[in-house]
C-alpha cells in the first residue's frame, strides 16, 4: 500500500522546489498520492505521465536544446547523448506508452498499471535529480532516502530492481512453472523483459514470452510492436508484414511504430528481388514519420533519405542528410557547450547516422574519419558495426562511386596539417597535348602552393582540363579532389566518351567531397556581375555555367587552360575566368595552344576578396 504521510513532507528540499512554468513538482506528487489512495488507475497514470513529460522536457532544456512537445523526441533527444542509462530509459518508455493508452484510449488499464506507472515515475524524478550528469546530482529525492512510493503488489518493486540488476538474465523468467509468471503482471513488464531478449538475440525465447503476453494483453501496443521485430529478427518478413499492418492502421502517427514498419518494407526490398514497390513502401512510411516527428527523429530522416537515393533522388536524399546532419551537429554544439565537451562520441548509433548522413550528402573524407572512429570506439560491437557497414556499402553505387565498403572504411583519413589552398579550375574539354600541359600545370602548382603542405582542388572533373589538372594535383602533390558536379552522376556520365568515362570515373572515386551546386546556391554576387538570372538556370548549359561560378566563389585560386578566345557557350572558360577577374580571383592562365605560355594575373588590391 501506499504510505500515509503527505509525500511533500518527503520530499528532498530541491525537489519540494523544484518548479517550472504553471508547473510545481511537489503539487503533482501530491496529487499522484490522492489519487492512488482512491485506486483511480487512469488518473494516477495521468499525473506520472506528466512528471515524465515535465522533467524530460526540463532535462533536454538542461542538455542546451530546444525540446520538443513530444515526449518521444525529448527522450530520443537524451538517448542519442547517452543521457539516460538503458533500464532508466526502459522505464521511461514504459512510463510513456501507459500514459499514450490513458490519453489515446489505446486498452483498459489494469491496477498494476497504476502501480507501475508510479513507480516508473519515481525512478525518472530519481534520474533527473540524482543521476543526470547536468543536473542537481542530489544524494537522495527523499529526505531519509527511502523510496517514495510503494506498490500495492510486492512483487512488482522487486521485479524492476531485479531487471535493473547488471546480471539480470531475462530468459530465467520463462522458467517459472508455478502461478502466474512474474511477467505478466503488467504489459509494460513483459514488453522490457520481450525487448531485452530480443537485443541478446534469444528469439526464440522472446517469441514464448510475446506470446503469452499478447494473450493476457491482447491490445497493448508495445507488445504488437516487438512482435513485428521478432517476426524481422528471425527473417520472417511475410509473417512480420501481417503483424505490422493491423499495427500500422492503428497507430499510423505513432514514430515508433512507423519505423519498424518502414524497416520491414525496407528488409523485403534488400531481401526479395529488389522490388521497388516495397521501396516506396518504406520511403513514404520513414518521410511521413520524419514530418510527423516535425524533422526531430535522425533515424528517421537518416532513413528517409537513403531509401530516397535507392529510388534515384539523389537531389530529395542530400536534403533530408542534409537536415539530419544539421539536426545532430546543432545538438552537439548546444549540449558541449551545456557539458563542456563533445559528446557525440557516447552515442554509437548517433555517431554512425552522421557519418551515414554525411555519406548521403557526399561527404565522403567526413564520413571515412566518422565511421573509422565509431568502429574504433566499439570494437566489440561486432552486430551493430555490420549493420552500419551494409547499409553504407548499399550506397556508394546509387552516389556514382564504384569503390568497396573497404575502400570506405579502411582508407587512411590523415587530417589536414594546416588551412589548405583552394585551387579551382576551368579550361577547354578538348586538349592537343596533354604531355606538354602537363608539365606547365607541375610549374603552376609549384607558383601556387609556395610551400603551402595542404592543398584542395575544386574541379567539376569534365574531360580536358579539369580531370588532367586534379590528376597532376593528386599525384605530384597529394592534393585532395572536391568534385563539383553540374548534373547528378548518371546524366553527368552521358557527356563522356567510353575513354573519358573511365578516367572520369576513376577521379570520382577519389574525391574527398562530392558537392552538387544547385540553382539556389549561385551566389547574389555572380547574378549582379554576371546578368545571370536564377529563373533561367534549369537547362544543362546553364548547369555547367552554375558550377563555374561556385568553383570560381569558393576558390583561393583559379587555373585556367584556355586559348583566349571569348566563350563559346554558355559557362564557357571565357565566362568564368572573367568572373574570376571580377571578384578577384589570382588566376594562372596556361594557353591551350603552342608554346603554351603560362601567365600570372595578380588581383587588383580593391578586387581581393575572401571564397565564398
């Protein structure tokens, strides 16, 4: 039963205090205690519910990130910076699923839910004052430190110390003959045990238990959920899609369950024959969820946007990377200045999405150096690691690249010794002698790097000048290649030849950065001195003319292979070595023709001007 004693008497003095807008801990608690007293299950599942959302949201806020108005994401927000111990965080899920059934009218709550509930609570206030390493760090929540709460059913109390317990063995719970399992006491109960299971791979075992436990709680959501996983687990997708889709239809917004579907519509994709129609499947059900979740799930969007390069939109996958990377770096930013260090690396699956996002968006030097590091970190976590490395290796074909996973994750990433130098370039697609450029491209380089160890060529890597300048970069002077493309990489292929093709593709796999300047991205700046208009930048021409411009904004310098002769197109070499002039560009011309003088042009002092 529980104590008499009003629970505010109780209360450690930080906690009695503890009080947030039109909100007061000790209020609730009291209440919390009413209402048990009465045995009213749906209001004492009520107010615990709401101590997990006020304090959750209240512990994100800590962490220096907004928090969400879903208790979900404010918790997914904790995990991924490894916040909340795993047990901790069972409950706290346990915790909000009873509070989604009270609100959603999802099944009957039973008196052991109450008591769960409570109970659940308990250990979350306990977490947020005693154990969050950004919070008060107090010894105790309650004066003499004795729990606050107590459950009507001993054995529930006693059940949650024994799963908290480091040596807690979840399949000796199935071997109890005798009365009701302990179990079966409450939903929430057999769904943590059921999980736990399943993450030690003892299927099976998980299997006998959901069993049972659907049986007894026919309708709770989380039971229904772990059942499509382990139909999953065990390679069952046809069963596992009959389990999810009652599951689907019922709790369509739900982001949990959203995800597992989409991951078993993905699974028969990678597993039966590639049919797109499951592709699409998964895609709509990850980016619905995503939106859903207001862009605050990064394994939803992670997703959402690799299964939208599968389906070849590359330019739709590099904007959801592209939030999901900005989502968990603006989170590492808030919560190392909140704890005063970095704290991504605590989180493996948050440090593989990044390096998955960064990949996505073709970052590929970022990527190598995240992935080596996570591996590194988790040597041990041999499952996890795989399930990171196959879904990186799904990708590099649809991103263009012909390289392995072990090209990808065993490659050497040393860091830069110092700011590199930028060198663009431009120049003519048809060259008579490339021998004899060659090495006035070696005396260029040897003028423009002047000592500088550090050196980066932006080039869209076109046939002529672009590839044979970043092939004389790279060998003679180990510079790093970022690809500028003006079309995505298999419409980009159709303006090769067969010999092209191949060299092409070659430096491509090379490059440490693949970028895609679209129409949006060509600077205020080229439009002003160049007449260039954003509404007339959607033919191929003009897509040639836009990655001139963002080779020539986001360079130190700019070599040009060119005959001198005014352009000849649109994006032509004329057009952008002018535009380089124009913004002060230091240009190294190299005529394309006999004796193949190569000329200096110098910036004027009122023209030097910073890369964009």
């Amino acid at each position: 039963m529980t104590s008499q004693a009003p629970i505010a008497d109780r209360l450690a003095p930080q906690v009695a205090a503890y009080q947030s807008e039109g909100y007061a801990l000790a209020t609730d608690l009291a209440h919390l205690q009413g209402v048990r007293a009465i045995g009213a299950t749906e209001a004492t599942i009520f107010y615990s519910a709401r101590i997990l959302e006020v304090l959750s949201s209240a512990a994100v806020q800590l962490a220096g990130i907004t928090p969400s108005a879903s208790p979900f994401a404010n918790l997914e927000t904790l995990v991924q910076f490894n916040l909340v111990p795993p047990t901790t965080l069972y409950w706290a899920n346990g915790l909000r699923r009873l509070g989604n059934d009270v609100r959603h009218i999802l099944r009957r709550p039973e008196p052991a839910d109450a008591d769960l509930a409570a109970l659940f609570a308990e250990r979350w206030i306990e977490w947020f004052f005693c154990h969050f390493r950004l919070g008060l760090k107090l010894p105790a929540i309650s004066r003499d430190s004795s729990p606050l709460l107590a459950a009507t059913d001993p054995r529930l109390a006693s059940l949650l110390r024994a799963i908290d317990a480091e040596d807690f063995d979840p399949s000796a719970c199935l071997a109890q003959s005798q009365g009701e399992p302990p179990y079966l006491i409450a939903a929430a109960i057999a769904a943590v045990i059921a999980d736990l299971l399943l993450n030690r791979g003892e299927t099976d075992q998980a299997f006998i238990l959901l069993e049972r436990a659907t049986a007894r709680f026919p309708q709770d959501l989380r039971l229904q959920q772990l059942t499509v996983l382990a139909w999953k687990r065990r390679g069952d997708l046809k069963k596992a899609v009959e389990a999810a889709a009652p599951l689907q239809a019922r709790s369509r917004d739900d982001e949990e369950t959203a995800g597992i579907v989409a991951g078993v519509f993905k699974q028969i994709y990678l597993d039966g024959g590639r049919d797109s129609e499951w592709l699409l499947k998964s895609r709509r059900t990850y980016l619905a969820a995503w939106e859903a979740s207001k862009s605050s799930s990064a394994y939803l969007g992670v997703n959402a946007a690799a299964t939208a390069l599968w389906l070849g939109k590359s330019a739709d996958s590099r904007r959801l990377a592209g939030a999901v990377r900005q989502l968990l770096l603006g989170r590492v930013a808030a919560i190392a200045k909140a704890a005063d260090k970095e704290m991504l690396a605590d989180s493996y699956w948050d440090e593989v999405t990044l390096a998955e996002a960064e990949l996505l968006l073709g970052d590929l030097s970022a990527a190598k150096a995240r992935y080596q590091a996570a591996f590194a970190r988790r040597a041990n976590f041999k499952g996890n690691i795989k399930v990171a490395t196959d879904q990186a290796q799904r990708h590099l074909l649809p991103l263009g690249l012909t390289i392995s996973g072990k090209d990808l994750f065993n490659s050497v990433v040393p860091p830069p010794s110092e700011p590199p130098l930028v060198i663009g370039v431009t120049g003519h697609r048809k060259l008579a002698n490339e021998s004899a450029l060659r090495e006035k491209i070696s005396e260029a380089m040897e003028k423009l790097s002047a000592g500088k160890k550090s050196l980066v060529i932006l080039s869209a890597i076109a046939a002529g000048a672009d590839s044979l300048v970043a092939e004389v970069a790279m060998r003679e002077k180990q510079a790093r290649l970022h690809a500028v493309l003006p079309l995505e990489v298999d419409d980009y292929r159709r303006d090769f030849s067969a010999a092209e093709l191949s060299r092409f593709q070659a430096l491509l796999n090379q490059s440490d950065t693949i970028t895609f300047p679209a129409a949006p991205e060509i600077s205020q700046r080229a439009k002003s001195l160049t007449g260039a208009a954003a509404a007339a930048l959607d033919d191929r021409q003009a897509a040639y003319e836009r990655t001139g411009f963002y080779v020539a904004d986001h360079c130190d310098a700019l070599i040009a292979i060119w005959d001198g002769q005014p352009a000849r197109g649109r994006g032509g070499t004329a057009e952008i070595v002018d535009y380089a002039r124009k913004i002060g560009r230091k240009i190294t011309w190299i005529a394309s023709q006999v004796p193949y003088a190569l000329t200096v042009e110098e910036p004027a002092p009122s023209r030097r001007d910073k890369p964009v």
